[in-house]
C-alpha cells in the first residue's frame, strides 16, 4: 500500500450520458482515497467555476441546468487544480473516456490514472478499435457503420448479406449499453439506427454472438481471472449492469482452463493494441460453440460496487482500496 500521502483531484460527474455511473464509481473511489489517507479534491467539470459546496452534493444531482460541457473550460483555466499531485479520473463516456479530459490535463502538466489520450480516443471508438482488433488478429464481431446520412435499403441490403439477423446496433463512441438495440428483422434497422444514432454521428451494427457475456480485466498489463456475467434479462443492459441482484457474477469464470487462458492473452493482445495502459476491462462473449470474440476495450471501467474489475481483482486477493493504490502508483 501507498505509505506516502497524497492531493488527489477526483473528476467525476461529467456530460456523459454516463453521468450517473461516473458519480457511483466515483463515491467508491472517493472513500477509498480516504481510507488510503490521501487529500481528496472533489472537481465536477460539468459544473465550472460553481462547484458544490458540500461533499454530499458532488454525489447527488443538484440541477441539470447547471451543467454543460463549455463548463469544462472554466474548470481547467481555475485554480482548482492548485497542489494536486495526480487526478483520478471518475468520468465514464464521452468527455471524460474520449481523450478530451486527459488532452486538458497533459496541457496543464498533470498527471491522471489510466491511459493516455490517443489510446483513449481509440479505445471509445468501436470503429476504429475493430479496425485495429483485426490487424491484430484480435477475434471481432463482423460489423459494418452507418452515418446519420444513410440509406436504409442499401444498409439493409448490407446487413441481410455481410451480417445477417439478429444484429447489434450501438452508438459508436458510448459505453454501458447506451443506445444499444438488438434488431431481430429488417422492421427494427431503422429504429434501432435512429436510437444509436442519437447519442452519435456514427452508429455500430455488429453481428450479434449468441452465448456467454464475460469480461478480462488488465491490471499493470496482465490479465486478471476471467468473469462470467449472468444478466437476469439475458442481455447484459443498463439495469442489470447497474442495479444490485439483478445479474450473477462467476470469477473464475467456469469455463474451459484453455479457453480462458486464451482469453486471457487476447485481451492483454487487444489492450496493448489500442496502445491501453495501467488498467482497463476487455469484453468479450463466448459463442454456443465456445469460441470467444471481443467486443471492445474499456479504459475506465466502472468502479461501483456492482462493478466488474473490483470483483476480478477480489479473486486474485486485491482488496478495493488495494487496486485504487495500485492504480495510482502506475499512474504516477
């Protein structure tokens, strides 16, 4: 453990769509800093230069009125920031997962947790992280991308042809599932487009990979124990990923001792081909004939109770406050 204290700035809330989820990893983290006995700098950017005035507040939402993404801005030209010796980054999505946040703080000579910004900006990409899973040889979904200028027969056409049904439709730049369609026939394209399409300027439509939801977290560029997920709804969406008792987590994951391992290696292949470093989570499913396909590299996974990454270090013997120690001496 750290012996050394520390000012740690603690960026949380955010535009996201993930807002939410940002401030419950973010309380987690936040007691874990305390219990680590740093000094915690609470900072929403979201709110600029008119921060909370109380601890509680930060958790809870004051008024959606107040936040925008200009507030941003404010925040990295205040002196908020003054003695902080790293940030932890709370944030989850866009502005905050996207490079945008970790651009601001290269330029104001701080340091944060997790990676850096081009393989942040790579990494939320599902796009352009696919391309590089493939060159690789990083075992994806086929998929192909639409652009809110599309035309819905060719695409459909495209679909019934390189994909087939049913498909996943999902933003290209988001996380938790938001925005995300299961269309089971041509009737669902153009809905499910619209929905992606407007958390995005580009959505996602993947071959959908009928089988197991599991996940590899990386920790200092090793793979933790895989994760079997079993969400009550059968789809891992955003309720079971957020709501306590609503999946059931196996860690190890009971599957195949090589097709773990496998897996294993493939996401640390998928995490050091995004060029990820310190930590992050790998999501995969593994098909009815156990064949394992990876869907996308997360740099700053959710850190709430529910969440996955402080169960896959539990098994390994990594307390909570533990991993956030860690992850913040590799960050330094």
């Amino acid at each position: 453990m750290n012996k050394k204290s520390l000012t740690v700035a603690l960026l949380l809330g955010g535009c996201s769509p993930e807002r939410e989820v940002s401030k419950s990893s973010s309380k987690s983290i936040f007691d874990a800093l305390l219990n680590l006995g740093h000094n915690v700098k609470l900072i929403d950017p979201a709110y600029g230069k008119n921060q909370p005035q109380n601890i509680k507040d930060f958790f809870t939402e004051k008024d959606y009125s107040e936040i925008s993404a200009s507030n941003y801005i404010d925040v990295f030209n205040s002196n908020l920031f003054d003695g902080v010796d790293i940030v932890f980054l709370g944030l989850h999505g866009k502005f905050g997962e996207d490079g945008l946040v970790q651009s601001l703080l290269e330029l104001k000579g701080l340091k944060y947790t997790g990676s850096n910004i081009n393989s942040s900006s790579i990494a939320i990409n599902k796009e352009m992280s696919k391309y590089l899973f493939d060159h690789f040889n990083v075992n994806t979904p086929k998929w192909l991308s639409a652009t809110k200028n599309y035309n819905l027969k060719v695409i459909t056409t495209k679909i019934e042809n390189q994909i087939g049904f049913p498909c996943v439709i999902k933003p290209n730049d988001q996380g938790s599932t938001v925005g995300l369609t299961i269309c089971k026939d041509e009737k669902t394209i153009k809905d499910g487009l619209t929905f992606a399409l407007s958390y995005s300027d580009k959505a996602i439509i993947e071959e959908y990979i009928s089988g197991k939801e599991m996940t590899v977290a990386i920790l200092d560029n090793k793979a933790l124990p895989v994760l079997e997920i079993k969400p009550e709804h059968g789809l891992y969406d955003y309720e079971c990923k957020y709501t306590s008792g609503k999946s059931q987590y196996i860690v190890p994951a009971e599957i195949n001792d090589d097709i773990a391992k496998f897996m294993q290696r493939e996401a640390v292949t998928a995490f050091k081909a995004l060029g990820c470093s310190v930590y992050g989570r790998i999501d995969y499913r593994l098909s009815e004939s156990n064949v394992p396909y990876c869907l996308e590299v997360n740099t700053l996974p959710g850190m709430t109770s529910t969440s996955l990454v402080p169960k896959m270090a539990k098994a390994v013997g990594i307390s909570f406050d533990e991993l956030i120690d860690k992850i913040i001496l590799l960050s330094l």
